[in-house]
C-alpha cells in the first residue's frame, strides 16, 4: 500500500506515532489547579448549605411545625440522653487528666504551689471545653446523623435539628463544668495524697489564676461546639446525594468534620481573647531578678 504523493510503501501492522501534545507538561499543574477549584468549591457549597440549615434551624424554633410535639418536650428528651450518657463519660476522663496535669504540673513546675495553678486553669481554658466537645462529637456524631438519615423528611428537618441544637447547646457547658469539678477534685487529691501539696494552698493559688474571661470561655466555647456538632451532623444525615454512602461512613464523615470544626473554633477563641491582650493572665512565678 503506497502512500499518496511519496510513493512509499506503509506497513499497516507497524504503529503510528503519536504526536506530542503542546502544553502537555502542564497536565500536573492542571490537575492540581483543577482539584484546587473543586475543593473550593465543595468548601463554600458546604458552608452555604450548613448557613441555610442553621436559618432553618432558628426559624423552626421561632415558629414550630403545628402537627410536631412541643419544642420543649423534644428539647428535654435529646438533653436527657445526652447528660446520662456524657456525664459518665466526662467524668472518667477528667478523674484521669486532673491526676496526670497534677503530677506533671508538680514535677515540672519551679515550685510546689504551682500545681493548683496549673491544673484548674489548663481544665476551665482549654481541657474541659474542648473533652466535653469531643465527647458530644462521639455521640451525636453517631446517634443523630444516624436518627435524622433514617427519618428523612417525615418530620421537619428543621425542626428535629432544632431540638438536637438546643439540647447540645445546654449539654455543652454542662459536661464543660462537670469535668472542670471533677478534674480539679481529682488533682486536689493527688496533690494531697501522693505530692504533700495543702488542699488549702492547691484551691486558693489555683482560683487565684483564674481569669473571668476563662469562665466564660468555658461555657461559650461548651455552647460553641455541642451546637456545631449538632448541625453538622444533621447536614450530614439529611444530605441525599446520587451514590448514598453507607451509615457508618455518613457517622464517620460527621465525627471528622465535627472535629475540624472544633479545632478552628477553639483556635479562634484562643486568637481573639487571649492573643488580643495579657495571653495568660496572673502567673505564680516570682518575677525576674534583675
């Protein structure tokens, strides 16, 4: 077989070449461009759909559904399950944190009377909050993505959010201060039996360090996170896409996302209150000697 116009002979069995593509050395940076955009895009669609839930969320608290039980009732039925079951939970925990930042506090610490100290303001500023909020991920994260998925829209969305919402909302700060009582009581009686530190000395140098600022902290921050875990795992438990997921990566997807959430809003209460004037308030250290 002769090619047109050469008068050469082609082989039909041999393989043509394929010519090289211009800007072929940019497929890499395309892609990564590419995926860039879609992340960024997944990223605000999210936020909107979960900006939208949180409006219908409020407005199903202002004005219920008329074939829906009592807001009130729901409330306190969601609140219930979630103190028996984070209050055990809560408090196992910080029995153990208050006795290790006891000890590591007295060991590391340049003198004895910094244990108290250490201890109550590492529990209100950061610990407590941020177990109580993690132990609201693990359940609501579970159980609620899990109800509303399963519901789907035979009851407003809106509103069994609503009720999910406000309970966390009080469950929050509630498992947030139990765990800075029973941490602190702990420490307390770590100090005393094991270290040789005062009961009396522990709580008034303690309590001393505390900041008005780091009470509050610690129930807006409680608030904070019960209420962002609640809504995102109801976003993830109504959302209906083509390919449903399983249950259990629906849960898994609603815990990881909670956590990202917490870790930012934590961060950022961090940022605003303490980077914004004195970091760390009082401190039991002597001063330096010039």
């Amino acid at each position: 077989m002769t090619t047109a116009g050469t008068g050469k002979r082609s082989n039909p069995s041999q393989p043509r070449r394929s010519l090289p593509r211009k800007g072929r050395g940019f497929d890499p940076l395309r892609r990564s461009l590419a995926a860039i955009g879609r992340g960024t895009l997944a990223t605000i669609s999210y936020l909107g759909a979960l900006k939208l839930l949180t409006l219908a969320t409020l407005r199903a608290t202002i004005r219920p559904p008329r074939d829906a039980p009592p807001l009130r009732r729901a409330v306190s039925a969601q609140l219930a399950w979630m103190l028996s079951m984070g209050l055990p939970l809560t408090v196992l925990v910080h029995v153990s944190l208050g006795g290790f930042l006891a000890m590591q506090s007295y060991y590391g610490a340049t003198f004895i009377l910094a244990t108290g100290p250490v201890v109550l303001t590492g529990l209100i500023r950061n610990l407590s909050p941020v177990m109580a909020g993690l132990i609201l991920v693990g359940m609501v994260g579970t159980r609620c993505t899990a109800e509303l998925a399963r519901q789907g829209f035979r009851i407003s969305p809106a509103y069994l959010t609503a009720a999910r919402f406000w309970a966390a909302v009080i469950a929050g700060p509630i498992l947030g201060l139990a765990g800075t009582l029973t941490g602190s009581l702990a420490g307390a009686a770590v100090a005393y039996r094991w270290l040789g530190v005062s009961v009396q000395g522990y709580f008034e140098f303690g309590w001393e360090m505390v900041w008005f600022r780091d009470v509050v902290g610690l129930l807006v921050k409680g608030m904070l996170f019960g209420g962002a875990t609640v809504l995102i795992a109801a976003l993830e438990g109504l959302r209906i896409t083509e390919e449903q997921p399983p249950l259990e990566r629906i849960c898994f997807r609603a815990c990881l996302i909670s956590v990202v959430a917490l870790i930012f809003l934590n961060t950022s209460w961090f940022l605003l209150i303490y980077r914004g004037g004195a970091p760390f308030g009082p401190t039991v250290l002597p001063p330096p000697s010039a």
